[in-house]
C-alpha cells in the first residue's frame, strides 16, 4: 500500500499526524468545516476513522485514501528533517498539487466549438430516431391499408401518387381530404320498376335543396324521401297515349317547385299536388308528338333517337338562375340555329344565345349568376355572359362529338369549371379563360356520363362505369365507387355534402334492375 516496508497501521498513522500535524482533541471537527482546506479535511476524516476503531482499508477506496494520507505525511516529515517549515498556505497548496497530479483528471472545460459538435450529434440522432419512426410508421400504414375492408361498395385509394400539374393555383387551401370510413356504403335504393316506374334509364337526379327529397325522372319524374321512399309523387307529363323520355329535372332554388322536360317544353309544376304552375316551350317547337304516332321501333332506336319521340324536338338539359327569376334551356335542334334560350319567368321575355354549330347536351349556371358554361356535339365547352349573353371563352374536347359533363365550382369567388367529357377524360380550369388546368390522371374508361362538386369544394366526382371521387386540387384519385349493377346514367350530390345519388343506365338490351342507389359520399 506504500512506498516502504513498514507495517501500516491505524497507530502508524496516528503517530505520524500527530507528530508532523499535531492538533487539539477538537481539530479535526474544526478542519472537517467550511474553513479548513481539502487536505485538512482529508487528514481529519482518517484520524476520525481510525480512532473509531477501523483496523484495516476494507475496500480499495479506503486504500487509495490511506496512501494519499500516507504520501502528505512523509512530505512534511521530509521538510521538517531540511528545516523547511512552510507556512499552512504553502504546504496545504504543495499537497493539494500532489494530490491532483496522483488522483484527479484535470477538468476539461467544454469549449464552444466541443458544444457545438454536442449539439450536432444530438441533432443527427434525433433525425435518425425520428426517420425510423416514420419509416415504420408508413410500413405500418401501408399494411392496413392491405388489410382494410370498406363497407361501402368501391374501392379506396388512401394513399394516391399525386401528379403536380404546371400553372395549375387551387383558390382554395390544399389541405388534406379524408374521407369516411363509411364511404360508398349503401344507404338507401329506388327499385324503379318496383314503383312502376316505365324500365328505362334513370336520365336525372336532382336533391330538394334541405337534401330530404330526390326527384328521379325515366318516363316519369319521381320524388321520393331519399333515405326511404316515402312520400311518394309520380309525375306523368304524358298523360294520354304513349310517353317520351324527361331527360333533366332540377328543383327551384326556394324548393317550391320542380321543373321537369317535356320533348321540347319545361313543365314547371308543384311536387305535392301536382299541378303545372308555368311551361316553357322553345322557341320554333312544334306540337309534341306521341310515341303512338310514330312507327313501330325496337328498343335499340328508341334508345337511340330522342328526336323521333318528339316529333323532332327534344330539350337535353337547363338550369335554374341562382334567384329563381330566369331558366336557361339548351336548343333542341341540331342545326345550330340557336345554342340556347334564356327565359324571364316574370315577364316571358327571352335572349337567345348563339355560338354552338351542334346541338347542346348540357347546360349550368354559376352559383354567383353571372356565366353559364355549355356542352355540345360540336365538341366545344363555352362560357357565356348571362347578362349580356356574349360568348366568353371556348375550349376544345378532346374528341369528335365530345359533349361533356359540367359542373361549378361551389366555393365563393372560385370561377372554376370541372368538365368529364364522354369520351373519358376529367379536368378543371379557370371558367373566364381556360387557365390553371388540372387533368386528372384516371379517367372513366367508358362512357363519362356525369360529374358532380362536393358542397365543400374539396372533392369532385366523375360517373360511368361506376364513380371515381377525385381531389378537387391536385390530381389524386381517392375512390372509386362501384355499387350500381348496370353502368350510371344519371349523379347528383346532395345539397348538405353526406350523399351521392346514382342512377342506372338501361343498356340496349335492356335490364333486370332500373335503381337509384343513395350512398355515403365523406
């Protein structure tokens, strides 16, 4: 344990700080204080431990402390013997010199540049924890999403490759869509013929404006509460000898009234009683003619020719004014005559529209009543002033007699279009000039029939063979909906943002089942 070969025993010890340190009964407690330096204290500390009756260093702490005690005891035997006494200041420095070249580690201060490169090392740990962590998590993610089954009738898309589209600036904030767990799942369905309604297509929907009530039109237009049926109204515009197909139907703005087609006339009528309130008939229409006039045909050229069901006329599509005050109806005539009419429901008055050199297929107001967008078979979409009725802008489809589907947008201030034509395709642009184009990467891959705008302006979506829900601002496919047995003919969203109607499409070759299926749509 020391430097010699004497034995080393709590009496040595004593001796020696007695001799070389000599201190009252007292002392030690005195240098075990605040005032006493760190050697004192330390020398103290053994005399205590030895005098209580310790025999031995037990442990290699103690040991190492003996030694040190040891190693200050012979330096002051050494100055004493050379007639050194140095002051307490000076031996107590000497011994702490001693002691920390013997025992201690020199402090090292932390320089900046060593906190720094702290500081940076956690950094880079925290970013390698946290990326594992999300790597995980989006494993996990993609696991469930494997694994989950939808109740509703589709398909989800929870994690679509999103296409960024140059030039393309959302008026509304790009947040995240998401949608319901629910989504697709069936809520309620309209068996057609089970309510005697004639086996036709389901040509339009429309949704009362509280979103209680749809009206469906095939033969006939229908209205029905749309989560049950009840309440039913039938509407049977031809009332003597055969009958025509009501290709639109749309509710006032007020929900007072229905207006609904009649060959080459809207009929507005109450949906409770019945009766016709006002008919609007295009001008330079003939009488309507009854399907019991007309040669025997198949069910392929019935499905095929509107024209002859009407003796030549037939109204594919209007629109009600924002305020109930003006209807817009497009030409029945192919010709291009005249592109469309737009009536004052006061007054009678009308403003023709004139621009499109085929017959009009679809026809929508703006929400804020200033344009009205147009499709035809010419394979153009124009936007018209509805004041002044001047053509504003004209965008090409992207095949020949590519009428398409139309709908505003529903968001205020927000003038953008969202047109699926029919041969497919899907995009919206800037109403006013065709800028900012978004086209969406999927696509109806038959006939694009319909699209529709959530009332929250965030999702839109595109009937056909079944219904995909796209994102209204970037190109994101998030649904795609396939409840309907036969292809979808006729959409609509209801007002309040829960539901999507659809209704069938009968094929040429007809079909066992004409519903309207009302589903979760967020």
């Amino acid at each position: 344990m020391t430097d010699h070969n004497d034995e080393f025993t709590p009496e040595s010890v004593d001796e020696q700080v007695e001799q070389h340190m000599p201190v009252s009964t007292n002392e030690p407690l005195r240098l075990m204080g605040p005032e006493g330096s760190a050697n004192d204290r330390l020398v103290a500390d053994l005399q205590l431990m030895y005098r209580q009756g310790a025999p031995r260093a037990t442990s290699d702490e103690d040991a190492q402390s003996l030694q040190d005690a040891w190693q200050r005891i012979k330096v002051v035997a050494a100055e004493k013997r050379l007639g050194r006494v140095s002051p307490r200041n000076e031996r107590n420095s000497t011994i702490l010199h001693i002691d920390i070249k013997k025992n201690q580690v020199p402090e090292k201060r932390p320089t900046l540049l060593s906190r720094l490169g702290s500081l940076a090392a956690a950094c880079i740990a925290i970013m390698v924890v946290g990326s594992m962590i999300l790597l995980l998590n989006n494993v996990n993610s993609a696991r469930q999403a494997k694994t989950t089954t939808h109740v509703g009738a589709g398909i989800a898309h929870p994690h679509p490759a999103v296409t960024a589209t140059p030039g393309f600036k959302p008026t509304v904030t790009n947040s995240k869509v998401t949608l319901s767990k629910d989504v697709g799942k069936n809520v309620y369905t309209w068996d057609a013929k089970q309510h005697d309604q004639i086996p036709d297509s389901i040509y339009a929907l429309a949704w009362f404006p509280d979103s209680q009530r749809i009206a469906s039109t095939s033969e006939s237009v229908d209205v029905w509460d749309a989560t049950t049926g009840n309440h039913f109204v039938s509407f049977q515009p031809y009332t003597s000898g055969g009958g025509g197909s009501i290709l639109a139907v749309h509710w006032s703005p007020d929900g007072k009234y229905v207006a609904s087609i009649k060959g080459g006339q809207i009929q507005i009528w109450d949906p409770t009683t019945k009766a016709i309130a006002q008919t609007l008939t295009y001008p330079g229409v003939s009488s309507i003619a009854s399907i019991h006039n007309l040669q025997q045909m198949s069910v392929s050229s019935y499905l095929g020719s509107y024209q002859r069901m009407s003796g030549g006329t037939f109204i594919y599509d209007f629109a009600w004014s924002p305020d109930g005050k003006q209807i817009v109806a497009a030409s029945p005539f192919p010709n291009g005559t005249s592109s469309m009419v737009i009536w004052n429901l006061s007054t009678g008055q009308t403003m023709t529209l004139t621009g499109h050199i085929d017959q009009v297929a679809r026809v929508v107001w703006s929400p804020d009543g200033k344009y009205i967008a147009s499709s035809a078979y010419d394979s153009t979409v124009r936007v018209w002033d509805a004041a002044t009725g001047k053509n504003i802008y004209t965008r090409n489809a992207p095949d020949s007699r590519d009428a398409a589907s139309l709908a505003w947008s529903p968001t205020k201030g927000d003038e953008r279009l969202l047109v699926g034509y029919s041969s497919g395709s899907i995009e919206i642009f800037d109403a006013l000039d065709g800028a900012h184009a978004l086209k969406y990467s999927a696509s109806m891959n038959s006939h694009l029939s319909a699209v529709a705008w959530s009332p929250d302006g965030k999702v839109v979506a595109a009937a056909g063979d079944g219904v995909l829900l796209l994102d209204a601002h970037k190109d994101a496919l998030l649904y795609t909906y396939t409840g309907n047995a036969n292809p979808i003919r006729s959409m609509a969203w209801s007002p309040n943002g829960k539901y999507i109607a659809t209704g069938d499409n009968m094929g040429e070759g007809g079909s066992a089942t004409i519903d309207v299926k009302v589903w979760i749509a967020q």
